[in-house]
C-alpha cells in the first residue's frame, strides 16, 4: 500500500483471548496487510491509552496500530502495558510464521490464547518477548494452590488465581534493529519452540501450551522511551501433525 492509512473502525471487543470477529478459516490463513478491509475483519485489539484510559475496538485501534504500505505497524507509550492485537486461530499443536522488526529498545511479543487449564480461564497459554539482545519464553501458574482456601476465596471473588512467570527461560541472541526478521514459533503438544532467521533460539516446556488455541496475539513493547514502534509483515498461521 502507497499511502498510510489509519485504522478507524472496528468491532468492539471483550478481551485477549476471544474478541476477534469470524475470520474464513482460523485453522489455516495468511496475512500481508495490504487489504485494510480483510485486515478489520480479521483482527481485533485492546489497550491503555496515554492517559491510562482502558479502550478498545476503534478508538484503541486508531492509536495503537496503523497499517503503513502494506505493512502493520504497532505502537506502546512509555511504561504503560502494551496494545494486544489478536486473530482468531484454531488447533493445537500449530505453527506461526511471521516477519517483524524492532526498533532500539523495542520489544516483539507473539503468543497464543485459548481455555487455560491452569487457571480455568480463557487467557494467555504460551509466548515470547523478543529483544534485540533476548528471546524470553513466559508462562502462567496459580498464585495460590487449586482447592486451597485462598483460591476457593479468589474464585468466589471471581479474581483470577494467576501468577505471571515474566521470565520462565531466557535465551541470549542478536538481531539488527531497524531490519527484517523471520519468525517461526510452533506449539507441540506442552513445548514452545522459536526460529528465528532460520535458526532454533530457545524451546520451553509450558504448564498450559498443549490446550486448544483459539488467538494468536500480537504486541509491541518498549518503556525505554516515550513512543516506542514495531512492525510485522507476512504472517501465516498453520496446524502441525499431532504429536502421538
């Protein structure tokens, strides 16, 4: 696409995990981003503005990600949590290939969400934070143990019983900012592993990652400045042979 567009309309949505509109065929698809109408069918996102104001559909949309000569272009502000953007998807061991670049002090995140076992939510299931130095596996656990007294109260409460693991393994890489890179995750059974430019960077094994997913999700992250971009191009997502 010659000219930069701005993304002003979309579905409201409710959340990460299942707030996307219908695409044709969530168990196999393609995106390059040079259709903005197949674009806003597809997609959906959520996210905190500047003023910490909690928005979605399209005022969140026109914000946070814009669409720039056929490419998606995502942007975070300061410390604030990241934008999610995420398509419908279905399977469970599956692949996702994409391209994205960063900038200094940028952050790529990519994972997947679906019917979390581990804390009886709709949630996060497995993921990567990539840096332009790292690539950080994440995970999630209960904050206190299924049955206990605290998680029966959380649960009456309707409060998620959930612990981030921000950092559940870290592997150490080198990308160029301000470059294209090649980006393959795929999901067997409980195990994430990532390829980048053709090269495996780190495997986990998650407590949830062998449930159904049901999105894959995209982010930008920074907080090292004020307006901090990253870009994805090229995304495809695909079922894998189910391990035996």
């Amino acid at each position: 696409m010659k000219r930069s567009l701005s993304i002003v309309a979309l579905l409201l949505t409710v959340g990460f995990a299942n707030a996307d509109p219908e695409p044709s065929s969530p168990s196999r698809w393609r995106e390059d981003f040079s259709d903005e109408t197949a674009f806003l069918k597809h997609w959906a996102s959520y996210g905190w503005l500047p003023d910490g104001k909690v928005v979605s559909g399209p005022e969140n949309m026109h914000r946070w990600w814009q669409i720039h000569d056929g490419e998606l272009r995502g942007q975070t502000f300061g410390k604030l949590h990241p934008s999610g953007l995420t398509r419908k998807v279905s399977g469970t061991d599956v692949r996702a290939s994409l391209r994205f670049k960063l900038e200094e002090g940028g952050m790529a995140a990519v994972g997947f969400n679906g019917p979390n076992p581990i804390l009886e939510a709709n949630f996060h299931l497995a993921g990567v934070h990539i840096r332009p130095g790292s690539i950080t596996a994440w995970d999630e656990e209960n904050l206190h143990p299924k049955g206990s007294p605290e998680a029966e109260a959380m649960k009456k409460a309707k409060q998620m019983n959930r612990k981030f693991i921000g950092a559940a393994k870290v592997e150490k890489i080198t990308l160029t900012t301000g470059a294209w890179h090649d980006l393959v995750i795929e999901m067997r059974g409980r195990t994430i592993t990532a390829f980048i430019d053709g090269k495996q960077v780190l495997t986990y094994l998650t407590n949830a990652g062998d449930a159904p997913k049901q999105t894959l999700q995209f982010a930008v992250g920074g907080g090292s400045r004020e307006v901090v971009n990253g870009w994805y191009d090229d995304v495809s997502f695909e079922p894998l042979e189910t391990t035996k």
